[in-house]
C-alpha cells in the first residue's frame, strides 16, 4: 500500500512546489522561486531514481540479465 | 482481487498526474515515471513465480528447452526497451523514442547471434559437399 502513499506525496510536493512558486512571484522575489521550484524537482527526482534503479535491479534478477551478459550490459 | 486493486491505484494516480499537469509539467512526468515503475515492480513479482514454475517443470519432466536463458534474456530486453520508449512517446519525445528501441533491437540481436550461428551450423551439415 506505500505505493499510493508515495504516488499522493509526490503529487502533493508538485503542487505545493506551483503555489510556493506563484506565492513568491507574487512577493516580488521570482529568483528565489525559480529556485525552490528547482529544488522541489530535484528532490522528486531522487526519489524516481531510487525506485527506477530497484525496479532495474529487479528486472536484472529476474530475467536472468546478469550472469555472461556482464560485459555487454554493465 | 490483487487485480481491482491495483487497477485503482492506477486510477487515482492518472487523476493525480491530470491534477500535477496543469501546475507544472515536468514533475507529472516523473509521476508517470513513478506509476510505471510501481505496475512493473507488480508484475515482476508475478512474472518471477511463473519462471520459478517453468523450472520446476524442467527440471521434474527433465524436458530440456535449448537456450532458455537467451529466450528470458530477450523478454527481459523487450520489456525494458518498450517501457522506456512508451514513457519517452508519453512525454511527445517520438525520436528519442524510436532510437531506443533500435538500440533495444540491436541488443536482443546480438544476444540471439550465437543462436543463427548453431542454426546455420546445423543447416550446413545437410548440405552434402
């Protein structure tokens, strides 16, 4: 079930990010928002790549993609 | 019923990503980056019981299945190269799109290589000199 518990955070951390961003545009300070804006992405994205490389690890276990093919893939 | 499940979880997610889209763009891709890899970490738990069955099979009828791990390896090409190229097709990247799946083509290639080779060879033996 944690995957709907990510799947809701990730969406939320988007949208606060887009009213953080409008907030500050409005405040006069585009600059920072630019960057909070930035910072949020990075953050999401980490967390992406964390489950992409599980799901690669996976997948190499699996298929069996590991043993000879060693030096093509990896 | 595993199945309802995860087909509302789809669901509420794609609502999700339709909500993230109008706000910023990227960020509902990395959503829909995130939904695949959940629907395929799902079916990989699935699709391990299935192989470790296809095994036991084997190995209890001793039926032996020439080049089975180039048979697995070749699926879990496909897989991975047409998960990438429809998320890139999903983010209107067509081009990127296509070249991965030539590169998805050119490996399944060259791993199925020794295969041609040995029906080549056998070929070649009934071709009287």
């Amino acid at each position: 079930m944690n995957e709907v518990h990510l799947l809701f955070q990730v969406a939320a951390i988007g949208i606060v990010l887009a009213m953080i961003h409008t907030i500050l545009k409005q405040m006069g300070k585009e600059d920072i928002a630019h960057w909070v804006t930035l910072i949020g992405f990075i953050i999401i994205l980490v967390i992406v790549i964390d489950h992409l490389s599980r799901l690669f690890q996976q997948i190499k276990s699996v298929f069996l993609l590991q043993m000879i093919i060693r030096g093509l893939f990896m | 019923m595993q199945l309802l499940q995860i087909l509302a979880v789809v669901i509420i997610a794609s609502l999700l990503v339709i909500l993230v889209r109008e706000r910023n763009e990227s960020i509902s891709f990395l959503l829909v980056i995130i939904i695949g890899v959940f629907i395929f970490l799902y079916i990989l738990s699935h699709i391990s019981q299935l192989f470790d069955v296809f095994n036991q099979i084997i190995s209890r009828f001793n039926v032996s299945i020439p080049h089975l791990d180039t048979i697995l390896k070749v699926i879990g090409i496909a897989y991975i190269t047409e998960f990438a190229s429809h998320l890139l097709k999903d983010a209107d990247l067509e081009a990127i799109a296509v070249k991965v799946e030539m590169v998805g083509k050119i490996f399944i290639l060259v791993l199925a290589l020794p295969i041609f080779i040995a029906v080549l060879e056998t070929l070649m033996h009934f071709i009287p000199h």
